[in-house]
C-alpha cells in the first residue's frame, strides 16, 4: 500500500519556482514517495524537463490538476503531456466563481462529460473544494451532482477529504458513493483548534484509518497527499504525513 502514496505539487509550489523541478522531485523521491501528482508547476515550465526528471527519480504520475479552461480550449496538448508523464487521469481541480450557481455547474457537468467522450481512454475527474456544498443542484449538493454515480455520467471523482469535513460532512459516509468511482483521492487533515485549518496528514480531527480501509476495497489506486498552507516547511510537512500514512497501514 506504501506504493499507493502520492506527493501533490501544490504543496511544494514555492519550492518548484524557487529550487527547480529536478530538485524538488529528488527531494520528494529521497523523502520515500512513489508518486506526484502533477500541480502548480512554474510558469513556462519545460514538459520534458518534468518527464525527465520522473525518469530520472523513478516516480509515477498519479493524475494531472488541469484547469477546465485548457480542458475545453487545449486538449489535444493536455493529451499529449498525459502522455508525456505516463497518466490517463486529468482532472479539474477548481471553478472560478462565476461558475459557482446552478447554471453554471449544469454546464461544467455538461462539458467535462463531452471532453471525457472525446478521449474515451482517459479519465476525466473532478476535485472538490467546499463551496460546492453551499448550492443546490436538483435536489442536492452541486458536487453530488456532478459526481452522480450514473451510467451516463463519465465524470469520476477526486474527492478531497478536507473540504468535505469543512463543509461540515463526514468524509467517510459521503465517499461510499464512489465506489469503484474515484482513482485518486485528496488526503489531508484538519488542525484539531478552532481554525479549522491545513494539518499534516494524522496530526488533525480527520479519521484516514477508516478512509484507507474503505479505499483499499473500493478502487482507489492513488493516495495524493495535500497540503494547501504549511506552517513550517512544506518538506517536512509531507515527511510527517508521509511518516503518518505508514504507520496506519500497520494498523489495517
């Protein structure tokens, strides 16, 4: 299970900008990760310095956050960095507010189904935050309505544990809808304080015991650990994560 665990970029994003790709991926290889998630990479980054530093550390892709405006204007590049990186998962990772009413997640439903017809031997899922929680769509949520685990729905879910404890939902009931549904899951913890804010994985309120338990039997094939703000450097913040998972697993 340790080779199901990913380092998101997003983390490190500072990192990449200021040390460089090839240095932040030797670091994150050294740290005993098997995977990135590919997020957050500098401006004009060179595709091929990113799929040569992979190769050269021997680190997988678990999926690629790629914003739904390169997803309707860009595809056939996505496609190919995809390719590049070795991944068929491409997922949209955020919606610009104008998007964020019931028309507006009708339409992203409706496109992000039309860009997975198109490129039927990749999966188009879509990361959550909470402020899908806050509309209505149908009767429900606008993420349970994207995400309806219906035959003729292609989007697959890439559901962020946090946000869904924000929004004030169990994470654990509401990520059995998705079984079998969802390849790549977001971890990250909350601080046990009155903020509510990013903890590294295992030192917040969040249960990863059970979500591991139920994700080992229903599908998930990556663990992308997350953490949008650190309080101390990103690095050993997803070493104390990273540390944390591990000796769940020995609880399982």
């Amino acid at each position: 299970m340790e080779k199901k665990f990913a380092a998101q970029l997003y983390t490190v994003r500072e990192e990449l900008k200021n040390e460089g790709i090839r240095s932040v991926f030797k670091k994150l290889k050294e740290m005993g990760w098997q995977a990135v998630q590919i997020s957050a990479l500098p401006p004009g980054y060179d595709k091929k310095e990113v799929a040569d530093a992979l190769k050269e550390n021997k680190l997988q892709t678990a999926g690629m956050h790629i914003s739904l405006q390169r997803l309707e204007e860009d595809l056939e590049n996505v496609i190919n960095e995809a390719d590049l990186y070795g991944t068929r998962d491409i997922i949209c990772p955020f919606l610009s507010e104008d998007l964020r009413d019931e028309a507006g997640y009708r339409k992203v439903k409706e496109t992000l189904n039309r860009v997975a017809e198109q490129v039927p031997e990749y999966r188009i899922s879509y990361h959550n935050h909470d402020f899908e929680f806050d509309t209505q769509v149908d009767g429900q949520d606008a993420l349970s309505f994207m995400l309806n685990p219906a035959n003729d729905n292609k989007i697959l879910a890439e559901i962020d544990v946090y946000w869904v404890a924000k929004a004030g939902r169990d994470p654990v009931p509401f990520i059995a809808n998705y079984s079998n549904r969802m390849p790549i899951i977001h971890l990250k913890d909350m601080t046990k304080d009155e903020r509510q804010t990013f903890a590294e994985v295992g030192e917040g309120t969040i249960d990863f015991i059970s979500i591991l338990q139920w994700g080992e039997a229903n599908g998930i094939e990556w663990y992308a650990v997350e953490q949008d703000v650190c309080e101390r450097n990103p690095f050993d913040c997803l070493e104390t994560s990273l540390h944390n998972l591990k000796a769940m697993i020995k609880q399982l």
